[in-house]
C-alpha cells in the first residue's frame, strides 16, 4: 500500500464572510429530519461499483434528529485495507458508517478522505481516529479547518449536544496537485483542484470502478452552494468533463449518476447565477435586491432553492464587482 503527494503546496486565508456563509447552514433547521430511534435504519448502502458502496445524504440542513447526516458518504473496499470517500456531518453519523464497514469487512481502515471544509463532509472522521488511517486532504485544506474549524464545531455541539459533534481532524496526507492511493487491487487518484465550490476540493478517481468521486463540486438534485469562487467552479466543471469517467458520485443526490447530464445541469444553475448576477451589477441593483432575482427561473429545479440562492448570489457579487 503506498501513497505519494505531488508538490505541497500553501494555502490562502478564508474571510470571516465565507465562515458565515458557508456551504452548511447550521442556523436553518432543515426541512427533513428522522426521529432519534429511526436514525440508524433509516439509512442504507447501494453497491454502486465492485467493493464500492455510498448512502445517500438527505436533501436537508442539519437538525438535532439527523445529526448532520445530510452528505453522500461511503467507502471502497480494496485488497490491503479500506478508503473511506466521505466520513459523514458528525461523530455519530461516523459512527454509524464505521459500523456498516464492520458488518462487511473485517479489513483495516487504512485511509479516510476529507473532501472539503464543510461539516457534513468531515465531522464523522473522528469516529475512525481508532483506526490510525491516513487522512488525506487538499493542501489548502489545513488553513481552512484553522479558520472554521472551531467554529463549525462549535455550532454543530449547539445543535447536536458535544458528545454526538466529533472533533476537527487534520489532514496527514496533504495534496498540492495530484496524489495516487494504493489499495492493492485499486489505485485511487486524487485531484487538488482550484477555488470552486470551497478553496480546498479534491476530487478522486477509483480505478476499480471507474467511478469519480467530485464530492461537492457535483450537486444533483440539492441547489449548489458556493463558498469559493463562481468562475472558478465553472472552470473546474471543464475539468472534471476531460478526466475520463462516465460516471460518479455526487457530494448530495443520487448515490451515482451519469457524469454529463449532471454536469450540465449544475452548469446551467452556475451560469444563470454568474449571468444574472453581472447583469444586476451592471444595472446597478444592490446586492439586498439582487438576491431575489437572481437566477429565479432555476427555482423549479433545484431542493432547497429559498434557503441557498440568495447566499449564492451574495457571495458571486462580491466577487464578480469587480471584474
């Protein structure tokens, strides 16, 4: 089993205005949500490839009943060990993927990914610290827990209670550009790609499957959320189209879909807002009225429009001003 980073690299700082509006709102309840006692078998896994399984997040924000269990999270078992792709929003919703690897594996967890910053995507990897894994990240990835971290948490214990919330966990494996896993029979390859949906996304390809794993740099179905940089996530879409597979598994959605339509659909949603957004810049209209007609004819086709465009809209503003 080996693992190798490409040339580290160094991150940027995060402003207090991407804190506040990041990609999970822990101040809005969320409009799904399962009672204490439903939580466990209200999940399950699908095989979406050869060793590969993925539970499907709930289309919600985080509420005390869901513990935060709002992400697609899973694992791919290899040869030598086990991948975990995403630790899930909170040490019990960890918890609950460490115990479904159990029931079908008896092989180490050897690494856990950290997709991003966002809480639903990295608050479940204390529940694998037992397993002394390689916790792999974007290079950028360590500044931003520095800067949200103890926030994030903070919110997630005055809305779970601190014995279901976790720990912030660090990066060990620290990828500037690309990195490759070894799982004996799979090689797992991962991407640091640029400001998108965060600062700090990394994206992995899984040579037993064939399958990608974008995390949030693909939404299907839940309106995307940017916390990065809107031309950006529009740059990175044109990369993640000429890396090769057909398929994959997006951060929220489906537990996997054809790549290209959903690719266009989340294309369509960022160009509108990017579009839109100039359009109200150039009018003049100020960012208070901008926020509720930007982008408004996509609001059929996207779970949670209301609670997310209008952050959307705010953080495109400030960066399209002044292009």
């Amino acid at each position: 089993m080996t693992a190798r980073a490409v040339r580290p690299g160094t991150s940027t700082g995060l402003s207090r205005r991407h804190a506040l509006f990041g990609g999970l709102c822990l101040c809005c309840l969320g409009t799904a949500s399962l009672s204490a006692g439903a939580y466990a078998e209200a999940f399950t896994l699908d095989e979406v490839g050869p060793g590969v399984f993925v539970r499907k997040g709930l289309i919600a924000d985080a509420t005390p009943e869901n513990a935060d269990a709002i992400a697609n999270i899973g694992f791919i078992v290899g040869r030598s060990g086990v991948l975990v792709t995403e630790s899930g929003g909170s040490l019990a919703d960890g918890r609950w993927l460490r115990a479904e690897i159990a029931k079908r594996t008896d092989k180490p967890v050897t690494h856990v990914v950290l997709s991003h910053v966002h809480p639903d995507h990295v608050f479940g990897a204390g529940a694998f610290a037992g397993d002394e894994p390689v916790f792999i990240g974007h290079a950028k990835l360590k500044k931003a827990l520095d800067a949200r971290g103890a926030f994030y948490r903070q919110r997630l214990i005055d809305l779970l209670g601190e014995a279901a919330t976790g720990p912030v966990v660090y990066p060990t494996l620290a990828v500037a550009d690309t990195a490759q896993v070894d799982l004996g029979d799979r090689t797992l390859t991962f991407t640091a790609h640029g400001p998108a949906h965060t600062t700090c996304d990394l994206s992995m390809i899984d040579s037993g499957s064939g399958l990608l794993f974008p995390a949030d740099l693909l939404f299907v179905d839940r309106i995307p959320s940017l916390d990065g940089s809107l031309k950006g996530w529009l740059t990175e879409v044109e990369r993640l189209k000429g890396m090769g597979p057909s398929r994959a598994v997006p951060g929220h959605g489906p537990t996997a879909v054809d790549l290209a339509p959903a690719l266009a659909a989340l294309t369509g949603y960022l160009t509108a807002l990017r579009d839109g957004t100039r359009a109200a810049i150039t009018r003049d209209v100020p960012i208070d009225k901008a926020v509720a007609s930007v982008a408004a004819d996509q609001r059929s086709k996207w779970a949670l429009f209301d609670t997310y465009n209008g952050r959307n809209v705010t953080v495109a503003y400030q960066e399209l001003e002044w292009d």
